[in-house]
C-alpha cells in the first residue's frame, strides 16, 4: 500500500459518511452519523503519513460498527490518494 496523508485518511472518512466533530485536545474528532461511532487521533499535519497504529485503530472501529470490511477501507484509501 503506497503511503496515506492523514488529509486522505479524512477524505476516506467523509466517504465514508463520517462528519468532523471538532478538534479537542489536539484529536480529531469525526463521527458517523448513522452508526454513532468515534474516530479519535491526533491533529498532525495534513500532509503527514498515517501512523499505522491509527490505520489499524480506525481499521478496528469499521469493522466493530459494521461501517466498512478492512478491503473496503484500503481500496477506499487509495482511491482517495
């Protein structure tokens, strides 16, 4: 998988049907409105690469909301890239 910017990760999310929530010490915040579920991490730049431990958290809570299947996520990631 080629490198993600966290401003793709966000663009990911939105497709998703995630809505920004705000910024709280230093986290976003987004939230899928249908489901209610959380995406909490850290306000790096935009133009920073995904940690790949939030990519597996963010991973986690799709699946646990039934929101997204892992291959879904990926695929959706790269073709915001």
């Amino acid at each position: 998988m080629t490198e993600v910017t966290y401003a793709r990760l966000e663009e990911t999310l939105l497709s998703l049907g995630f809505s920004p929530y705000g910024v709280h010490e230093k986290n976003k915040i987004f939230r899928h409105d249908e489901t209610g579920a959380l995406v909490i991490y850290p306000d790096f730049p935009s133009g920073n690469a995904v940690l790949p431990r939030h990519l597996l958290a963010i991973k986690s809570i799709l699946q646990a909301y039934d929101i997204s299947d892992p291959d879904r996520f990926f695929l959706e990631l790269q073709k915001a890239s």
